[in-house]
C-alpha cells in the first residue's frame, strides 16, 4: 500500500474481512500501527468447522483495535456453535462471539450492541434478508451465489452495506 502514490498509510488504512478474513482483519493492528478501523463480517472467538477454533486472540483488548464492528447472522453455524445446535444456541454463541471480539456490552442480550461512535455488534435476524436465513452468509442472496443479498445492498440498516462502508470511511480523519 505504502507503494501507491496516491495512498498515505499514515492517515489511517481501514480494513474488512469475512469469515476467517475477519479473524485477520481483527488482527490487522498488530501488524501495522495505521489501521485505523475494521468491519468484520461472520466473526467469532470460536470457530466450529468440524473442529473447533480458539480465536480468543482476535479480541479488540488485545489486538488494540478499539474501532471495530461486527456482524453476524443470527443462525451463523460457523460462529454460532455447529449445525447441529439449535437456533437458540447459535445465537446465544453468535452473541458471546461478538461480545468477545468487540468487547461491547457484555452483558447485553439483545441482538445488538453498539456505542455513540458506532463500535459494537448486531446479529442480522432472518426477516432481514431475502431468503430468510441469515447464516455465516447473510449478505448473499443464497449460499450458492456470488450475488448481494438486495437487503444486505440496499439497506440503510447499521447491519447493511451502505452503513458499515460509510462507518469505516468516517473512522478516517
């Protein structure tokens, strides 16, 4: 990045990541001292993908990132406790998950948690997109397509497209 001459690195660079790119993207800080701010899509402390994942260390207290969103579908199976949990325990796991990324509202039991400067968790529910399963792939239109779910794109919603880009360019001084 630091190559580009257009880019400056030392006003802040802002990063994303789904899925195990959360995971890297929770840890970006360490790495380099610039990032500023991180969007973090089907997130998690814990992994369930046959084995289970300890990501403990993507936690905002120790990573130092302190600007951090996260989002996840509430029946997220792979942040949420396996497929073979319930609809109930994957969002109780989904919601102890972003707690322990974003370290917001820990004894929150809603859906979502969120401070004044927008830094926090929301788990997107079912109603919300097209085809009625908010997963570990809530915003694409199915799990076996690479197209936006249209809510996911259109929404002005905080779990949305639209809000988390504005909120990560506005992390920017």
């Amino acid at each position: 990045l630091a190559m580009v001459p257009a880019a400056d690195p030392t006003k802040g660079i802002l990063v994303a990541g789904f899925s195990q790119g959360s995971s890297i993207a929770a840890l970006s800080k360490v790495y380099n001292s610039n990032v500023r701010a991180a969007w973090l899509l089907s997130t998690g402390t814990t992994k369930i993908v046959g084995i289970t994942f300890d990501l403990s260390c993507i936690a905002a207290s120790l990573t130092g990132l302190t600007q951090m969103r996260a989002i996840n579908g509430i029946g997220d199976p792979v942040d949420g406790g396996g497929y073979r949990s319930s609809d109930s325990e994957m969002e109780l796991i989904n919601r102890e998950n972003l707690k322990g990324v974003t370290g917001v509202c820990l004894e929150c039991t809603g859906l979502s948690a969120s401070l004044s400067n927008g830094v926090g968790w929301e788990m997107v529910p079912n109603s919300a997109v097209v085809d009625g399963v908010a997963d570990h792939f809530y915003f694409y239109k199915s799990l076996l397509s690479a197209e936006p779910d249209a809510n996911w794109d259109s929404t002005e919603e905080s779990w949305g497209r639209k809000y988390n880009v504005n909120w990560l360019l506005n992390q920017l001084p």
